[in-house]
C-alpha cells in the first residue's frame, strides 16, 4: 500500500462516535491524503502524522474496506447485513475482533464526498456500537 498521489490534496477528517454501557465518547481525527479512482472503485489513501498509519479506504459497490499498515494493522470489510471476524495488531499483541456492519453508505467523487458506517465491534465479548463518518474534502 504506497501513496498513489503524494501531493496531499484531500482533508480526510474521521468522526467516529462509539458507546459501550450507555457511555458515548466522539473521537475526530483529521490527515491529508489522496484519492482516485480505479476500475470502478473509489480510493482514499492517508498517513497520520502522529502514530505514521498508512490508511487505506476502498469503496466497490456496496463494500467498504478499511486497510491500515504501520504501528496498526488491520484490515475491516464493512458491507451492511454481515457479521466477519478479523485480527487487529498492535505494537504489543493482536487480537480477534467481530465487525458486524449496519449500515456502509458512500458518496465520493474528484471533489470529495462522504462514507457512513455503522457498525458494532465485539472484542474479548464486550460490545462497541460505532457511527462513523468520513469526510473528504479537496483542498
């Protein structure tokens, strides 16, 4: 996974706001990063300035694939209706994790655009209801 534009043209800011026990907390990040498009499917591609994650996005038809490689990696299909198991790893260990996904909506193109999921993430047995929104916005 290499940066297909390293020019840095788009302000991809993530919103994810998670609940676990009735308790919510809103986590926002915001990179620069490219996108194209390729054979019908849209790409986002990002690095974090402060954990150096390479971040990729996919979107093909009614999937979305989120790709991370560095100090994260991990690699979640999110596509509404399915329940999949993956490995996340960190620097200290991996571990199995259960994606079931809602919602995976997208509207992008040259200028920017949007993603929507809704998902729950079940780790070790808890439950993390997530709604995220990824946006895209050329610069």
């Amino acid at each position: 996974m290499t940066l297909k534009n390293t020019d840095n043209e788009y302000r991809i800011t993530v919103r994810n706001r998670q609940t676990i026990d009735n308790e919510t907390d809103i986590i926002e990040e915001t990179a620069y990063g490219s996108y194209y498009e390729k054979n019908g499917k849209r790409y986002i591609i990002y690095k974090t300035e402060d954990d150096e994650t390479l971040s990729m996005i996919k979107a093909d038809g009614s999937e979305i694939l989120i790709k991370r490689k560095g100090s994260i990696n991990s690699s979640m299909a999110y596509k509404a209706g399915t329940k999949k198991s993956f490995m996340y790893e960190l620097p200290y260990g991996a571990m199995e994790m259960e994606l079931e996904t809602h919602r995976a909506l997208y509207d992008l193109n040259e200028s920017g655009g949007i993603i929507e999921l809704v998902y729950t993430l079940t780790v070790q047995g808890e439950k993390y209801f997530n709604d995220m929104k990824i946006t895209v916005v050329k610069r």
